[in-house]
C-alpha cells in the first residue's frame, strides 16, 4: 500500500453556489473519496479541508454532510493554523485581494476563484506579494479542462486546422428577471456596486481561454450593454440592474487570428451548448462545447451557391463529425484542483498562476474602457 501524507487547506466561500458545488463536492471531497492524488513518487496526498463562514450552525451542518469534515467561523484562526498550508478563496471578488494578503502574510500557499481582483493594480499587488513571499499560487481557469475544449486543443496540436483564421464563441442563456420565475443567479451579479457585470466576470475566462489555445490577446473592441434594467431579488423585491449583462468583444491575436466572443445573460439559446467555440482554419474546422467537439475537414466542406429564391438544399448541420471520448474525462475544477496541489508539494512549473489571473483582469479593464470610450484597447504585456 502506498504512503499518504495530508495537505490542509482553508477554504473560504464555500456555502456560494460555486465554492460549494464545483469546488468542494466535486474537487476536494471527490479527491478525498478516491483516495488522494497521486504524487511522482507513488504516495498519495489527502486533502484536509477546514471549512470557514460565517454562521456556525450553518457552517457545522455544512461539514456535517459533507463526511465530518472541520469548520471554523475564525478566519483569522484558520490562517493561523501552521497545520493548513493552502487558502483557497471563492468568496466575493471585492474582498478577494485583502484575503489573499492576509493569508499571504500568513504563510498559505494561494488557490482562488478568478476574477483574482475587480482591478488591475489589485491583482498586481497581490501576484507580486505572493511571489516575494514565496508561496505558490494559482487562479482557477476550469474552462481548460473541460472535455471539449480538450478535445480542440487536441485538433490543434494535431494540426487538424492548417492555418487557424478565426474564433467564434457565443456563451450565455436566458437569465430570468425574477418577477415570473425566480432567476437561476444571484442578484449581485447585475449590481455594478456589489462587483456584478458580465465583462467582469467572463471576460477573465475569454483571456486565458484564448491565449492557452490560441495566441495571446494584443487588442480588443468591447461593447457592453445592460439589456434588462429592472430585476427581482432573492426577496422578490425589484432593484435597478446597475452592472452590465452582455458584451460583443473582438479581438486581435499575436498568432493573427482573430476572435469575437458574444457573452449574454439575455439570450435564448439555439446552439448545441451554453458555450460553443467555432473554430475556421484553411484545412478544416470545429465546433466545441462544454464536453462536444465537431469537426468538419477541407475535404468535407459542401459548396453552397447563394440562390435565397430557392430552399436551401444543403443540411449544414449534416456535414460534422464528432470527435469521439478517447479517454475519460474528470471534473474540470477537479483536474485544476489535483495539478495545484501536486504543485504544492512537488514544486515546479504553474502555468495558470496569479500572473495569468492578472492578465485576465488586464483584459477586464481594457473591455470596458473599450466600450466606454468607443475604441480599440492595445493591451501592454505584464511583466515576467
């Protein structure tokens, strides 16, 4: 039987839809029941969580369900902890830096959710700070493991597309307003005030999703909008949407290429999948989403002729191939989780550290600065 050895983490934020879902069920307590992650020498590495909030009772029936695990409503004691050697944040985006220099100060290697800041001097300052303390640190960028953009990195390497030309992607859904059915986000998200807004919150995926797959973002045009101004609360009460709900960016690649991502919470969806990626290279293309990937080769491609006086006889849709499930695919906020901390322990490289969570609120501003001032946004490289 193979050694283990425990890794503690604090984790804060965890009663939020995401913290609790995606980062605790379906990370660290699927880590802990399959028995750890594996490190190079064969012994595994058992996650140790202690959960902090606020609300005591909440926070032990939380644990409580969750297989006994330890719960705090003392931040200040949890980072204490020399036991705890990891602070993992998914808490609000406006508190995010001060927590993170606190647990920096603290000794704890640094794990959180994106966006890493509401600004760029703040996701600076914190990058820098962990640096010079030392510790290790990631920015979660999930949408990189998920099965179908895997699936489009995979064409890529394989040089499936020749020359790629250009990106399409189109996120989003119907978020209801609240009066009729209750909306399946929080209110927070629409109130400028309290860190909501669209560009915030998806235009930090768009950058490491682009410059990981495609080449790094130089420029970008960005028109927000605020298309539903009146919603309804948690409570039922109706409040002025003050944050952005869509955003139409283009932008312009190093490789060349360009991309344009349409991001809505106030679109009707008629596509295969909340978010799809089209890919057009000169020999052939691709559509992805959240786990499908379909392809259609140079030789594949049908010869439309424009006749509108006619019905269309070609089946568009018919023409793509699906890229098969070659391997099994994990949690993409699991897979990040487990490479974070074999990081941890093990040392090494980190791509997608608080540097590249930087880079994604660099591109935040530069969008809406974009829009507000009706131009093109060169944006500077961060420092190495």
């Amino acid at each position: 039987m193979s050694q283990t050895q425990r890794i503690g983490i604090v984790m804060y934020g965890v009663t939020g839809r995401m913290g609790l879902n995606q980062h605790l069920i379906r990370s660290i307590k699927a880590i802990r029941d399959q028995g750890g992650v594996r490190l190079s020498d064969g012994s595994r590495l058992i996650p140790d969580p202690i959960l902090v909030g606020r609300g005591a009772e909440r926070m032990a029936a939380l644990a409580a369900q969750h297989g006994g695990l330890r719960w705090s409503t003392d931040l200040g004691a949890a980072l204490a902890d020399p036991n705890d050697s990891v602070f993992f944040d998914a808490a609000t985006t406006q508190m995010r830096p001060g927590l993170i220099l606190k647990a920096i100060a603290a000794g704890k290697h640094i794990f959180c959710e994106k966006p890493s800041a509401t600004n760029l001097p703040e996701a600076i300052e914190i990058w820098r700070a962990a640096d010079a303390a030392g510790v290790r640190h990631g920015v979660v960028q999930d949408k990189l493991w998920l099965p179908g953009l895997l699936k489009l990195k995979m064409l890529i390497d394989s040089g499936f597309f020749g020359r790629i030309l250009s990106v399409r992607g189109e996120f989003g859904y119907w978020v209801f307003e609240g009066d009729l059915q209750p909306a399946q986000r929080p209110s927070w998200n629409y109130r400028a005030e309290d860190g909501g807004g669209i560009i915030l919150d998806m235009l930090c995926h768009w950058r490491y999703v682009i410059d990981n797959l495609f080449g790094e973002v130089q420029s970008v045009s960005c028109l927000g909008a605020t298309h539903i101004p009146r919603r309804w609360d948690e409570q039922g009460k109706p409040y002025d949407a003050t944050a952005d709900d869509a955003a139409y960016a283009t932008f312009q690649l190093a490789s060349g290429v360009i991309a344009h991502f349409n991001s809505s919470w106030a679109v009707r969806v008629r596509r295969d999948d909340l978010l799809t990626l089209q890919v057009d290279g000169t020999h052939g293309s691709a559509v992805a989403g959240l786990r499908g990937c379909r392809t259609q080769s140079r030789v594949n491609t049908p010869k439309p002729v424009w006749n509108p006086d006619l019905p269309q006889p070609i089946a568009f849709m018919d023409g793509w191939q699906e890229v098969p499930d070659t391997v099994i695919y994990e949690n993409a906020f699991k897979a990040q989780w487990e490479l974070f901390l074999r990081h941890v322990v093990e040392g090494g490289k980190f791509r997608w550290n608080l540097r590249e969570g930087a880079k994604g609120v660099q591109l935040v501003e530069a969008g809406l600065r974009s829009w507000k001032e009706r131009r093109w946004i060169d944006l500077e490289p961060l420092p190495a």
